[in-house]
C-alpha cells in the first residue's frame, strides 16, 4: 500500500476554526462523568462519495455514522511551518514537544511550538518509501530518568525492518546517548512500505508497538502467522523482551511478545481514557479502513476478511469481511481516510470532545472526530479540511489544546477561543 497515495497541494496557512485531542498513553484519567451531547441519529454522514465496494456493513454505525458538529468556539494557528516531514510528536513534562522527522532527525519545540533544539546521536534510518525516523514516546519516568523510545526503519543484510530504539536524551537536550536497539520486528524484507511503527505505553510502564505486515503479497500471509512479528500488535518491557504471560506465551510456534495479529498496516494506538482499552487505526488496501479495539490473543482477519478492495480492482482473496475467530473493526471507511495517529481527548477544556477519538488523515487531508458511546461510534467530524494538510501525528498539550503535526511541515495548535 502507498498510504492511500494522494499527494497533498500544500495549501498556505490559514486561520479558521476547528478542534483539540491528546497523544495516547496509560496516564489518561478516567472521565469525569460528564455528560455528553447525544447525536443526531438521523443526521447525514460526513462521506458523500460512492464506495469502492458493495460489501455491507456487519452491524449498524459500523461505517458512515451520522456527522456531528462541535459547537465550542475554536481558534486554529500555525505555529511552525519549519519541520521537515514530521512523523510523531509527543509532550515533554515542561510544557514543550519532542518531534521525529522522517529522515533521521529529531527536534525540541518550545511550548510555543517553535523549533528549538535538533537532537543528534540515532542510527542510521531507511527513509525509503514509508520508512524512516517514526514515532517517539518518553518513558513514563522521564522527568528521572530521561528515558526515549523511538521507531525507525532499519537496512539490514536481509532487507528493510522495524526496529525500536532506546537512548536518555541528554542534560542539555542536544544527543541521545547511550543507544540501544532493543526490539526488531522480523522477518526482514526488501521493501520500503508497511512498516507500522506506533509505540504507546501501558500503565504497567511497558510498550505496545503496532508493526505492519510490509504491503507485498509475499508477506502479507505473514499478519496470520504467529511466528512472525509482521502485521502484529506486539507486546514488550523496556528492554524489549516479551511481556510475561502474553496470550501466546508458551505456545509453540508462536512469538510470545504477540499481542493480537491479522493487521495490514496499523499507523495509530491509543487508550481509551474511559475504558484503559487499547484502540487502534488502521490502512485496508482501496477502503477498509478501520479502528479497532485490540484485545489479547484476537485475530483482526487480514488478508483473510476485509472491507476493502485490491488496488487494482477485484477481491482481496475470497473477498469475505466476516468469519468466525476473526474480529470486526468497531468503525471503518471505504473510501479511505488513510488513518495514521490516533488520540483520545482527555481534557475538560472542550467537554464535548471528552472521551472522543481524533484520526490524523493522510490523503483524506482531514482530523477526523468520532463520537463514541458503549464502544460503538455514533457521530463522526471532519476537522481542518480546509487547510490541504496530510495530518500525520496528533497530541494534546496541558493546556487542553490540540497540537498536530503534517507532512508538510506544520504545527498546528487548535485551542477553545
């Protein structure tokens, strides 16, 4: 898949309105038990277009639920347009930002969002095709420890691979040292496409990462065997080994740091801070796009079940999108959204977004807000589409505001007037 490749016309920089969300992570509070406003069941869905397919849906509000509209006054603002395709972001415990970008570099932002500081001393990237310098997370006892943990596309003699990196950022915030490797989501392959590559942690402290099944009909069979890393939600510690007691552990033939397995590309994980369910965005080939909820052991059905179509035309094998032990996606799209980061509002600075999903939109070029209520989506949003922007990574600062990052370049800061 090529991200649903749509290349962007970067748009100049505008001042509208439009919304807030928040980087996932297991220091989501639980809701305040505010209430929130029913949607209108009989409002139109935001998607207009034809489908790619005549599949139906497995239930009702599975696709094209009612649109909604946020009525909170919102102010939008570029803070940057300086970063060089940013791909993941996430707040510092001051108040600033840490970004990746694409081709090996990552950067201190003020919490002005204005670039501050590069930070050198990674490995060396692939920023081929999809690949390159991805997401970033800070340990949850960064203000000790100063601990980071970045995915990045690795060149190996057997071809191209996930791997996640670990370093302290140092005292004046300019190298990582003490870099370490310590997880590779393998079988290699030479391919530049489908790498994955989210990391959020749990509340336990350790790391959940989202691996890709690397696109080709060669690997793609890969996301339902269970002794390999490809197309998996993989479990580890901080030191990259499995996580005790995983749904597989103990198994033979399978990896014990798979947590669930049967997905394409999955580009965003997130806790519900509701809930403390994991949930998960994910590319399907033309349409099928879905989120998930991701529980232990379960199967998601790629390449077997989808509700999406080749690139070409035609089915996706049989062309099924429901079978027995395979899991159905609480939401998907056709046409696509091309979700990449996904984010839970959890401020009460806008409290009708409290609890909502926001869905960075690559060649949809939009945030997309869904509406959630008993784990179902009941309203969906589309938010700063007018900007023409590839929305790559979202995060929600202290101040309740949201803080976006995309492919071309920008910053953006959406914030309550």
């Amino acid at each position: 898949m090529i991200e649903h490749n749509i290349k962007a016309l970067l748009l100049g920089a505008a001042l509208i309105a439009a919304i807030p969300a928040c980087k996932s992570g297991s220091d989501q509070t639980e809701s305040a038990g505010q209430e929130q406003p029913t949607p209108d069941t009989t409002a139109a869905p935001v998607e207009t277009k034809a489908p790619n397919s005549d599949y139906k849906p497995a239930f009702k509000g599975q696709t094209r639920a009612p649109g909604v509209k946020t009525t909170t006054p919102l102010n939008i603002t570029v803070l940057t347009t300086e970063l060089e395709q940013p791909w993941g972001i996430v707040n510092l415990p001051d108040g600033r930002f840490l970004v990746t970008e694409k081709k090996g570099n990552m950067r201190i932002l003020g919490a002005d969002g204005k670039p501050q500081k590069k930070v050198t001393g990674l490995p060396a990237v692939n920023s081929e095709g999809q690949g390159g310098l991805q997401d970033v997370n800070i340990d949850p006892q960064f203000a000790s420890n100063r601990l980071v943990y970045w995915t990045f596309s690795e060149k190996t003699n057997g071809g191209n691979l996930a791997a996640v990196g670990r370093g302290k950022l140092s005292a004046d915030d300019t190298k990582i040292e003490d870099v370490k490797v310590i997880y590779r989501v393998t079988p290699a392959f030479d391919g530049t496409l489908h790498y994955g590559s989210r990391i959020v942690f749990d509340k336990e402290g350790n790391l959940f990462l989202s691996a890709g099944e690397r696109s080709s009909t060669e690997t793609r069979e890969q996301a339902q065997a269970l002794n390999s890393s490809l197309g998996k939600i993989i479990h580890i510690t901080t030191d990259g080994k499995p996580v005790a007691n995983g749904p597989f552990a103990g198994q033979a033939n399978a990896r014990a740091e798979i947590y669930s397995y049967g997905h394409r590309n999955p580009n965003g994980l997130a806790f519900n801070p509701a809930t403390g369910d994991l949930w998960e965005s994910e590319f399907g080939p033309r349409g099928g796009d879905e989120i998930n909820i991701i529980r232990p052991g379960k199967n998601y059905g790629w390449p077997v079940i989808t509700y999406g179509i080749e690139y070409a035309g035609g089915k996706v094998l049989s062309g099924i999108q429901q079978k027995d032990g395979m899991e159905q996606p609480v939401y998907y799209w056709d046409p696509v959204l091309s979700p990449a980061g996904i984010t839970f509002y959890n401020s009460d600075v806008i409290p009708e977004w409290k609890n909502n999903l926001f869905i960075g939109g690559l060649s949809s070029m939009h945030i997309a807000r869904l509406v959630i209520k008993d784990d179902k989506v009941v309203g969906e949003e589309r938010l700063l589409a007018d900007e023409g922007q590839r929305f790559r990574a979202l995060t929600v600062g202290k101040d309740g505001a949201l803080y976006a990052v995309t492919d071309g370049g920008r910053l953006y800061k959406v914030a309550k007037k």
